[in-house]
C-alpha cells in the first residue's frame, strides 16, 4: 500500500511539544485538521479516560460495519468490557507477572552481549523490539524459532492501526492477521486438550460465572499482547535512550545510584510518553473545555500533552528523575488502563540497568529524526555506544 500521500509528514523533532504547549495555553478542546476533536489539558484527558459512559471505547469503524465480530478489549465498553477484563485479569495475574523477571533478566543479558558487540547498533532491532516481543512470545508459548514471525506480525498490524481503526487496512495487515490468527487457533486447540504452565493456557482454560473466554477472544487477546505489550515497552526504552543522550551525566549518576531507576523510568514514562493520543466516541451532546461536542463525533484525548501540562507538573518540560508525586497517564485510565504496565515498567527497569551495566554511555546518531516523536515506536534507532574499558 502506497502511503506517500496519504501519511502527512512528521513536524521536526519537539515541534510537537510545542504545538501541545500552545494548545493548551490557547485552544484547550479544538478541532485538528481531519475534523477530531483533541483535549490537551490534563484535567479533560483525564476527564474523558474515566468517563467512558461519556466517551466511548467503541471506536473503531469496522466494528460498527460487522456488529458479529468479537470485541477488543481496548475498544469496547461495559458490561461487555467488564466481562473480558475480569477473566484476562484472572489469569494475567500479579504472580504471572511476577515469574516473568527471571527469563527478562536472563533475554536482556542475551541481547546486550551481542548490542556490545560493536560501538554502532541499532537500538530498535537489537534491544527494544526483541525484549518484548521475545518475553511476550513466551508467555503466550511460541516456539524460540517462531519469533521472527512474531515480531513481523506484530509491526504489520501495528504500523497499519490506523487504517484499522477508521478505515481499510493494508494487504499486508490482513494477511498478518490472518497468519496470526490461525498460528494461535492451532495451540489454543492443543491447549484445550493438554494444557500447558503458559499464560495463553491460562487464558484458555480460566473460568468465571461470567464462562469462559471464547476461540475468538482469545485470538483478541493474544493481538492486544502483540501490539499494546510490545509497542510501550519498545517506546519506554527508547525514550530511556533519549533521556541518556539529552542529559549524558545522569548516565553515571545512575550508575552510582541504581535505586533511583524506578523513578527514572516514571519519569521517562511522563516526559517521553509512549503513545501519544488515544481515541474515544462521544456517545451524547456534551460540552467540554468550553467547546460544545455532537454525540456521535470522535475526540483525541492527548496523553503526550497531558503529561506536560504545566497545571499539574513543576517545570514540566525539563526531566526531574526524581519527579515525586507524578501522576502521569502514560497507561491510561480508569477502566481502560493498561492492564500490562507492570510487566511493562519492570522490563524497563531491568533494560535500564542492564545499560547502566555494561555501558558507560549511549547515544543517538540521529537525535533530530522526527520519527522519535511519531506515534508509537520508531523501527529503527542507531545508536553509538561507549563500551565499558
């Protein structure tokens, strides 16, 4: 699919910070230039994530189109949403969170040693990307050597969400879909006959007085891990990297206080948010910010902007990694927040160290690439490295 015409052009690097700052300062709820509606103060993004008998989840035009299909848990709405959450969360529990430290630990020294190999490599493909991707595959039992697939799958259909979403996904997305989805029905049916000590089989056989989850829920489920559980972790360490290469002396404070990497990655969470904007549907004439809203009509609660609203951050565009209260919406809110960032925040942490680790610095080779600020992850990051002695 030819997207040169289609996909605008990203604005230079921190344009896009600015551009919120002005927002906020003069056109809170506003209409951006495909006709959305955007919020850009903390307290309205914040308003619309735990309004969602306001603002629906439901978004997504297909969905609409084909009523029949199995919801996703991101884009659906109580009581149908309650019902998924409640049997997901009893399987994707504190404790199988909890398990997964071991083999990250052990997947990150794997991926440092070969980034350490040379003093240039790419931090996307050689770090951020396989982390998740590989602790994720593992959880939902692929085999090792399916992973490559994996992550294909995973940049297809995620590169493609908008078109999803709100319009015709791409040949490409619809075929990973589809790979995708026959992979998984082919181990949820062995799973059914043996189980396994695996989350997907954990999902398969957990039981509530709400039932169990169906085939397509499950396919739901695994789509929600490979996109949503790759994609922020993929971003946070990314965005850990900029941070090092913006402030190259907090590199080695770090270093002499590791105990502070939990609040750096907080703060990497707020200053360099993973997504950008959510999406959600105003489901009854309302006003908000001063702006009256048609039911029916989409709005862009703008979680990058929130997170840099200077109503409820000190000096919210300089990085504090000490930053205490921070109330961020990295992960979203109320009954839509993200049900992964735990698995999230400790793979952050645990790649963070590892960098402290066996580097002695890490840089950007082009810190000015708009793609830095783009929506999700960007695919490649090269970086130069300071290899230890």
């Amino acid at each position: 699919m030819d997207t040169t015409e289609t996909t605008p052009a990203l604005p230079p690097i921190g344009e896009i910070y600015e551009e919120y700052a002005r927002l906020r300062a003069e056109h809170p709820v506003s209409r951006n230039e495909d006709g959305l509606w955007r919020a850009a103060r903390y307290e309205d993004v914040r308003y619309i994530l735990r309004a969602p008998g306001d603002f629906s989840s439901r978004v997504s035009q297909r969905a609409e189109e084909d009523p029949e299909a199995p919801p996703s848990m991101l884009f659906s709405d109580p009581p149908g949403h309650d019902r998924l959450r409640a049997l997901v969360s009893r399987a994707f529990t504190p404790r199988r969170i909890a398990e997964q430290q071991v083999q990250i630990e052990a997947r990150c020294e794997e991926l440092m040693r070969d980034l350490i190999g040379s003093e240039r490599a790419d931090l996307v493909g050689s770090l951020a990307a396989p982390l998740p991707v590989g602790v994720i595959a593992t959880m939902l039992g692929v085999e090792d050597g399916d992973f490559a697939e994996f992550k294909r799958w995973s940049d297809a259909i995620f590169s493609n969400i908008g078109e999803i979403l709100l319009g015709t996904p791409s040949e490409e997305a619809v075929a990973a879909n589809e790979e995708m989805s026959a992979y998984f029905q082919t181990r949820i049916d062995e799973l059914r006959r043996v189980p396994r000590s695996h989350l997907l089989s954990d999902l398969v056989h957990v039981e509530t007085e709400e039932g169990r989850l169906t085939d397509a829920e499950l396919l739901m489920f695994c789509r929600l891990l490979l996109i949503a559980g790759n994609e922020t972790t993929t971003s946070l360490i990314v965005g850990a990297t900029r941070v090092f290469h913006e402030i190259p002396e907090l590199f080695a404070q770090l270093q002499r206080e590791p105990d502070r990497i939990a609040a750096f990655v907080e703060e990497t969470l707020r200053f360099h948010s993973p997504f950008k904007a959510t999406l959600r549907r105003v489901t009854r004439d309302l006003e908000l910010g001063g702006q009256k809203i048609a039911a029916g009509e989409l709005v862009l609660p703008l979680i990058a902007s929130a997170n840099r609203d200077e109503r409820i951050f000190t000096r919210p565009d300089e990085f504090d990694p000490d930053r205490d209260p921070n109330p961020h919406l990295a992960f979203g809110l109320g009954i839509h927040v993200c049900l992964g960032a735990p698995l999230a925040r400790m793979e952050g942490r645990i790649a963070v160290a590892a960098l402290l680790r066996h580097l002695d610095g890490i840089r950007l080779v082009e810190p000015d690439s708009p793609e830095l600020d783009g929506f999700g992850a960007p695919l490649s990051v090269p970086v130069h490295l300071d290899r230890r002695g």
